[in-house]
C-alpha cells in the first residue's frame, strides 16, 4: 500500500517548502508559517527574495542560479526578516528537480546558535584584551622594579662588611643581600619572558627541580629564616623534568610563600615536597601542616582568582590562580586535598 509523506511536512518543526525557478513559493509547511509570521497567501504572493535580509540577498541569488544548473545546495546559511522584524538565521539543504523546474528544500533555526556565537566571540575579544592589558601590566610592573632592586644591590656592595661585627646582624644583611639578587635575577628572567610572550608559553626544557628549588628558597631565604619553617624534599623518584623553568619556580615560590602565610600560630610550619611515578606519569606532591581549607567551601573556587579563603590581609586571592594556570598550559593538572587545621596537600600530574 502507499504510504503519504505528508504527515512528516505538516509535522516536522523544521521549515520545509517547495519553491520554484521564477522565485515563488509553491509550498510551504506549518512551520514556515509560524516562524515567519506571514500567511500562506502572502508567501505565494511576493517573491521569495522580499523575505531575505537585504545583506544577504545577492549571496542567496547566485547561489540560486546553481541550484538552477542542478548544483545541490547543502550547509547554506542566510537571513530571513519576520513579519514582526525579528531577524532569524536558516540553515539550508536544497535539492533541484531540473525536470520540473521546482527546488526540495529543509532549514533550520539556528538563530539561537548565532546567538551563542556572537556572544562567545564578544567575549573571547573582551578576554584578548584582557589579557593584553595583563600582560602589559605584568611587564611595566618587572621592568619598573628593576631599578630600585639594582639600587638597592648597590648599596649593599658599597657596604663595608669589616664594620659590621655582630654575627647576627651580618648574617640578616647577608639574608637581605642574597634575597634581594633573587629578586634581580626573577624580574630579569620575568621581563626577558614577558617580551618573548608566544615563546614563553610553549616553551619548556629539561630542569631539575632540586635546583629550581634552591633558587626558590635563596630568594627567599629572609622570610624563611624568619618563619623558621622546614623545608624537606625527595626528588628521588625523578628530579629533571621537562617544563618552563619559570613556571616551576613561581609555583615552588607561590606554594611556599602561601604555607608559611597561613601556617598555624600553634605549630612549627613544615613542608615536604616529593616526587612520585603514578600510572606511567609523573607526579609532585607538596603538603604542608598550616591552617587548610574546608574543602566542603571551597571546592570547585580554590584556584579560580581573587578567591579568598582566610582573613589573612595582604592575601589577594592570586598565587593558587597562576599556579592552576602554569600547570594548564603545560598540559598537567593540579588536584589539593585539605581539612581545617590539618594542612594540604597539592598534587600536580604532569603531561
């Protein structure tokens, strides 16, 4: 028995329509209709092209013209203007019947799509900018703190050490001294980075994190006298690594500084630092015993930025943010587990 066809016209949600050479409606389905918002009566009666947004009627034409040569059309995109005005984008697959001088066609709403699109490329230019400014800002803040650092070198070299003769003293100026050249040596390798941007981003080179490490910890040696906290490290499992040297070192510099930050009043802050092969990949594990995090606050925000998680005042909500993004764009991953006064632990999974 023969089976009607024209259930799936009066019922589909796409629009359907059958149109002819001379650029007239022949037929169309319920939902042409209501998507457009005119009546059968006035889509036979003006030609196809009235209902096109002006911009895209030539580009529609010629593509006409081919399905006229009996070119099928798959996968075009235009615009139609409603009765109400309203702007709807259509996808269209088109077939000629050469013999009959008609043209099959289906489209699809994607107005929403285009919606989407628009707005995530609105957002991706808002983001670009962003990022240009930070950029901007990261390298005019390194190249302006150079100079004072270089000042500041300078007096400690013209400094006669034979007339400092309290041991104590000498070894705190000596602490200043050596912080205050890893301090040099960090915004002279931040401002090279920065210049060379697209490199920086990709690149990576073999590093031991031993020695990554003992950079961190001389450029910091006065706040780690002061904090009186224990560093202990086993890179037994691997030590050379293949990352961005300065990456590594500002998260070696962000996770120790964020430890003796927030290390509890009552306990002397220690930290460990290890490495590990889990499943073939390489793994650094770094916990610590300060004040942690309830996990059940803070999951899913701890690396997002300007997140705060204690009153500390001069804490900005940054450190954890650029460490989630160095270990990103080297293709790892980082997980933390924690509890209230129980320290955390930082897992990172390189590629």
């Amino acid at each position: 028995m023969p089976y009607s066809l024209e259930p799936f016209f009066e019922n589909s949600h796409d629009l359907l329509c059958i149109a002819g050479y001379d650029g007239y409606f022949k037929k169309v389905n319920p939902a042409f209709i209501h998507l457009l918002e005119y009546s059968q009566e006035e889509l036979f009666s003006r030609e196809i092209s009235d209902f096109i947004h002006e911009d895209d009627r030539l580009r529609t034409a010629s593509n006409r013209e081919n399905l006229k040569k009996s070119l099928p059309l798959l996968n075009f995109e235009n615009r139609y203007v409603s009765k109400s005005g309203a702007i709807i984008w259509l996808d269209w697959t088109s077939i000629p019947l050469p013999g009959e001088n008609l043209i099959y066609a289906i489209a699809k709403n994607i107005t929403y799509k285009k919606k989407l699109e628009s707005e995530r490329a609105v957002y991706l230019l808002s983001l670009d900018k962003k990022n240009k400014n930070l950029k901007n800002l990261n390298f005019k803040t390194s190249h302006d703190l150079r100079s004072p650092v270089n000042n500041l070198l300078t007096l400690c070299n013209i400094l006669d050490l034979n007339k400092i003769t309290d041991p104590e003293t000498l070894q705190v100026f000596n602490l200043i001294r050596n912080a205050t050249e890893g301090l040099r040596d960090s915004l002279n390798s931040y401002v090279d980075s920065l210049t060379q941007t697209e490199e920086l981003e990709s690149s990576k080179e073999e590093i031991s994190l031993s020695e990554v490490l003992q950079v961190v910890q001389s450029s910091i040696s006065a706040l780690i006298y002061d904090s009186q906290v224990k560093i202990k490290s086993d890179f037994l499992a691997f030590d050379m690594l293949l990352f961005n040297r300065t990456f590594m070192e500002s998260i070696f510099l962000n996770l120790i500084t964020n430890s003796i930050k927030y290390a509890r009043p009552d306990v002397s802050p220690r930290i460990n630092i290890a490495t590990a092969v889990v499943g073939g990949k390489k793994v650094l594990v770094y916990t610590d015993n300060g004040l942690g995090f309830d996990m059940s606050t803070v999951e899913g925000k701890i690396f997002n930025l300007n997140q705060r998680f204690h009153s500390t005042k001069d804490s900005k909500g940054v450190g954890l943010y650029l460490i989630s993004n160095y270990v990103s764009e080297m293709g790892g991953k980082i997980e933390v587990s924690s509890a209230v006064n129980q320290g955390a632990i930082f897992t990172i999974t390189f590629q």
